[in-house]
C-alpha cells in the first residue's frame, strides 16, 4: 500500500474546492493508495506524472515507487490546472 504526501501548493489549492468535491477526492486517496496507476499517464513538459478526473477537477501527482509514496502535486479545475 502506497503512502499520500501533500505538497503545500496542493493543501492550499484543496482548500478552495468546494466540500462536496472535498469528500470525493478524499476517497480517491484510498483508491491510489490501493492502485497509484489509475489515473491519465501526462505527456509533454509534465511526462512522469499522472492526472486523476474527479468531476471538473483533476489531480496531478507522480509515484515514487522506490519508496512507494504518491506526492499530490496539484489539485484544480481542468480548465486551469495544466496551464
């Protein structure tokens, strides 16, 4: 089972979502610490890192497999998290 690790810029970003969508992606947690593979493999300049939807909003997070943690990077709207 994998560890979840929260980046400050994803504490402060979760914050602003609203606690229906909170909830959500708190049982998304359990799901990755379970599978840290589910979510959408990146491409580009954010290659290494995955994308989970939950909604319109999508994390982004990257696996150390090695040590077995998954670092939350980034919470947020779809519109504006990739940018």
């Amino acid at each position: 089972m994998y560890q979840i690790k929260l980046t400050a810029q994803a504490k402060k970003e979760l914050k602003k979502i609203k606690l229906l969508h909170q909830k959500a992606i708190d049982a998304v947690f359990e799901d990755l610490k379970e599978n840290p593979r589910l979510g959408k493999p990146l491409t580009r300049e954010l290659t290494g890192k995955y994308s989970y939807k939950i909604g319109v909003y999508r994390l982004i997070y990257s696996i150390n497999a090695k040590d077995k943690i998954i670092f939350i990077l980034t919470a947020g709207h779809r519109l504006t998290i990739y940018k």
